[in-house]
C-alpha cells in the first residue's frame, strides 16, 4: 500500500529498530560507564546522546536515497563547519564524540554483508577497548592549569620543593610538576602551568577549583 507513492510501511523498519537498539546500548555503556559523567560532565552528556541518534537517522535515511558519494560527502560536511559558541570542548571530549558518531555510523550503514554478530563484535571492541583506555591509561596524563603567581622568591630551581608545597596549600591539588612561562619584575608576578593529577572534588568542597584550562590568579596571603 502507498499513499502518493510513498510506502506506508516495509521491512526496513525492523531494521532499523534492531540497529538503533544496538546504536542506543552500546552508546550508552560508552557514554556511562566508560565515560562516568558526574554533575560538571552532564552538558556534554546530553550532547554525545543527541549527536548520536541524530548522525544515526541522518546515516539510515541517506543508505536509502540514491544518492551520490560526492553529494553524501557535502551533507556530513556541514559537521565540519558547525562551531559551538560556547567554551571550547577538550580533547578527551572531542574523542567521545567521534566514539558516538562512530557508533551511529557503523551500525546505520551496516549492510547485508555484516551480519549481526560482526555488527555485535565490533560495538562491543569499541565498548571495551575505550573502557580500559578510560580505567588505566587515562589516570596517569595529568591535569593542567595556567596561573599568575606572587612569590618570586619559590621559583628559583633550588626551591621547586618550597614551590611545589606551597601550591599544593593553596590550590588543594595533588600538583607534581610546574613550568615556568613568563617573568613579569615589574609587577612582581610569574605566569606558571602547573600540572597536577586529576581528582573528584566533593560536592561540599568551599574553594573547588574550575575545570576548564584558563588562566586563574592566585593572590597574595
């Protein structure tokens, strides 16, 4: 039956209920458990999730048309001109996106030469693999920040210890290694990157520190 030419119904809608319910899961154990959103990641969350279905449908629906690689190529172009006016997303975030539209592109244009146990093996590598990544690699790069400090007496070489300490009670961060970017005499301040391992502050915390890279200020005390 057709209604203007146009199918009410056919079989490509089981289909598609099969490979979006394999999209879905499998995006969500990446997003998580291999990602462990927590109250200051949940914008990117809710990100990932839409970016996903929608790059899926967008996939589903194009395998559809007859349509040339040139003019497909054109349309996933415009996620490369798309920018977000908002603060700019860091590299791991970066990553997990292309993780998720990764997703939504392997399972929408899975054809009948994948079967469903190949389209099984390769969600569940791609699940695994980013969580171990996520469980073991990613807990030795550490953190950064770029700050303006006061005390230009601690940044001589035979007192990086005094530095060091004296960093870690005011910031609260386990930090364990400092460079040394900019001088100014003049004012009496330095412009320093310290780097520090990244840690889960409690809810409670009075003094949290921002987690984006930006430059911060410590002031005297």
């Amino acid at each position: 039956m057709e209604f203007l030419e146009v199918p009410l119904f056919d079989d490509d809608l089981f289909k598609l209920n099969i490979r979006l319910a394999f999209d879905l899961l499998f995006t969500i154990l990446v997003v998580w458990v291999a990602y462990k959103p927590d109250q200051k990641r949940m914008n990117y969350v809710f990100m990932f999730i839409l970016m996903n279905i929608m790059v899926f449908f967008i996939c589903f629906t194009l395998k559809k048309l007859d349509l040339g690689l040139g003019m497909a190529l054109g349309l996933f172009a415009i996620f490369a001109i798309i920018r977000y006016r908002t603060n700019s997303i860091k590299v791991k975030e970066m990553t997990y996106l292309f993780i998720v539209i990764g997703l939504a592109v392997i399972n929408a244009l899975s054809n009948k030469q994948t079967s469903y146990a190949e389209l099984l093996y390769v969600n569940s590598a791609i699940f695994v693999i980013t969580l171990l990544m996520e469980r073991s690699w990613s807990r030795r790069i550490a953190d950064f920040r770029s700050i303006i400090y006061d005390k230009l007496d601690l940044l001589r070489p035979e007192r990086r210890g005094d530095l060091i300490s004296d960093l870690r009670l005011r910031t609260g961060l386990d930090i364990n290694q400092v460079d040394i970017k900019r001088i100014d005499l003049k004012k009496q301040l330095a412009q320093i990157v310290i780097y520090y391992k990244t840690q889960t502050l409690h809810p409670n915390d009075p003094n949290p520190m921002p987690p984006d890279h930006g430059d911060s200020t410590i002031n005297k005390v």
